[in-house]
C-alpha cells in the first residue's frame, strides 16, 4: 500500500487552494494524492455566463497569495486576461474557470503530487491515520489526512411543475430555447443566482406570458463597510445589485406579465392561475446548495453522521472526533460572524484560500506532533 502525507478530493477552486497550501507549508518530503472526476475547475466550470458577485482584484489575490500557485500562473494568459479587466468591477465566471483549469494542470506537474482522475468509495479509520479506496480503480492509498473539497449542487425546489434546471436558467444561450411560447415561469427566492434568472428572462427576446417571483423576505444589498461588508454572502453586489435596483426594486415593476408574492397563499392562487391559462409551466428555484455525497466514512463501521467544526474544517462523528479528516469549500464552508454579530457562511474562493491559508497550518502541526 502506497503512503502519502495527505489526499484532496476535487479539482475546484477549495481544492485548488487546499492542495497550493499544503505544498507551501508543508515540510518535504511530503507527497499527496490529489483526486477528481475531470480536473475541470468543478462546478465553477458550469457557471462560464454568471457574472461574479466577487471583484476581479479578489480573484488575482486567490492565486498571487500562494507562492506554487503564483508560479504556475505568472505567465499564464488566463491570468493576464483577468488581470486586464477593471479590478474594482465583477467580471464572467468562464475568466475565472479557465484561470482554475490552467492552476489545475500545472498543479498536476508538480513533482510532490499524485493525480488520480476518479473519485474516493470510502475512507477508513486505521492506526493513527487514513486508508483510500479510490471508487474506479479499486486501489487503495494510506495517508495521514484527508481533505473533502467535494462541493455541493443547487438545492431543488419541490414543485408540481415542471423543473427548469438553475443551471440552464443562469445560462442566456441555452434559456432562450428552454421557454416554450404561452408559458409561466416561476422563480423562487431571493439570492444572487435569483435575481440574475429573472434578469436573463426579462432580457429574452421573447419574454414568458407570466414570470412570478416567489420571496418571502424583501430584496437585501451587501454593504460595504469601512473594512468589511454587511451581508456579504446574502446580500446582493455587482450586477445582481445593479439590475434589482434598476428594474425590480420598485413600487410598480414595469414588466408585464411580472408579479411578486411574499406569502404561502398568494404564491399557490398565482400558481393555479397560471396552470389554469398557460401551456406551460416552469419553476426554477434559487434557494441555495446542498452537499454533493461525500466517501463512505469508516471507523469502527460505517458513519451516518459526520459533522463539520466550521471554524477549524475538522470534520466530527457523532460521538467521536476524526482527527486527520477535513472539509472545506462551499460543501463545507467557514462561519463567519461580522463584527454586528451576524453569522453567514463565508463562500467565494478568496474566502476559501484566506481560510485554508489560517487553518491548515495547525493540521500540519498537528499531524507532525502525532508522528512523535
């Protein structure tokens, strides 16, 4: 059995900032097996028509941070074209995939890593550290930490209507064949991704008959502080923001066909209504992520709870820590808690490396006062 200091599982932007961080930190020798379905930037790679909430400047310090990521980067014309664009303003998500994807596969060159393209079956408890079972090839690696940077999918909304997939709503090249004419569509909640759904469907050419917007809580905008942000991670920025102030956040919306409901009763009378006059009916929901399925966790027998400490990426069984095991990205986020006492989840991929940059360290140190 092959023996590695650690195994980081996924390719997106927590995995890419997982794997830079250990090799920056850690001592040589050190060795890690680094696993993915494609080494395609994740999920993020779905995303290449959303324009980012996060300003360009954030996205460059992601990468100029870490030394092995800056090196593999400094010359790369991902980076060059980011670093073109106004560092004060968002930018398309395909800018930031494609500089993702160019990390990955210098990543995938380095002499102290170990890639595998697959995914892992199942992590089991063994001495003092973890035994791998990667799920495609049937082998099997030890090491002495794990990182799960699995990341997670959008949540669906339970509807009788037809589902009209986030994914394809984010997405004004496929929308626009996606929408029948004489069709309802309706969009539920009030994040980032929901506002820009109805932003791409008030800007088709040929709009829907009905769009309804179904929100329980009025529009929120992100702050900006001296020094931080009020609601950075639920409130709205950049284009989102813009749009919403522009065209949504108004006494009388000028979008024919467009209606806004708060409550359980006007959503379900707008709804029948609209099974009762068109020939379609649509839901797409924007009401967060859920977690991707992650291995099978044994120790001792398989584990059917496996708990996250949000400030520290430790991953915990019911009765039980699991000491070497770690979660991180938007699967396994920090909580954060501004300086007015409000807790978020922190997401976005500076958020990611300024966090794994703070604790990874300590797992480091750890792990090595556990060898002596």
């Amino acid at each position: 059995m092959n023996k590695y200091q650690a195994v980081v599982a996924g390719a997106g932007p927590a995995g890419i900032a997982t794997v830079a961080t250990l090799l920056d930190f850690a001592k040589k020798p050190f060795q890690l097996v680094w696993v993915d379905p494609e080494f395609n930037a994740g999920r993020l790679s779905s995303y290449s028509e959303v324009p980012s909430n996060t300003k360009v400047n954030l996205f460059i310090q992601f990468v100029t941070t870490s030394p092995t990521l800056n090196a593999i980067a400094e010359e790369r014309k991902s980076l060059v074209d980011l670093q073109k664009l106004p560092g004060d303003k968002g930018c398309p998500l395909h800018y930031v995939s494609r500089l993702c994807r160019d990390l990955s596969d210098g990543l995938r060159k380095h002499p102290q890593i170990k890639d595998q393209q697959g995914t892992i079956k199942s992590v089991t408890r063994r001495g003092g550290g973890w035994v791998v079972c990667f799920a495609e090839s049937q082998t099997i690696a030890e090491a002495e930490a794990v990182y799960l940077c699995t990341g997670s999918v959008p949540r669906k909304y339970p509807s009788s209507a037809q589902e009209l997939p986030l994914l394809t709503a984010l997405k004004p090249s496929d929308l626009c064949q996606s929408i029948p004419a004489e069709s309802a569509v309706v969009v539920v909640g009030n994040s980032h991704s929901a506002i820009l759904v109805l932003k791409n469907l008030y800007e088709l050419e040929k709009r829907p008959v009905k769009v309804i917007h179904y929100a329980r809580h009025p529009l929120k905008y992100a702050q900006f502080m001296e020094g931080w942000i009020l609601y950075d991670n639920t409130g709205l920025k950049g284009v989102a923001a813009d749009w919403a102030k522009e065209i949504l956040d108004k006494e009388t919306v000028d979008w024919p066909g467009y209606s806004r409901v708060s409550d359980d009763a006007s959503f379900l009378d707008e709804l029948r209504q609209a099974n009762e006059t068109m020939k379609s009916v649509y839901t797409v929901g924007a009401i967060g992520f859920v977690r991707d399925a992650i291995p099978e966790i044994v120790v001792k027998g398989p584990l059917d709870n496996v708990r996250h400490n949000r400030a520290t990426g430790q991953l915990q069984g019911e009765r039980e820590d699991l000491p070497g095991l770690f979660g991180f990205g938007i699967a396994f986020p920090e909580l954060w808690t501004d300086p007015y006492g409000n807790q978020e989840n922190h997401v976005g991929l500076w958020k990611f490396m300024k966090y794994i940059r703070r604790v990874i360290p300590e797992h480091l140190s750890a792990i090595t006062s556990q060898r002596t």
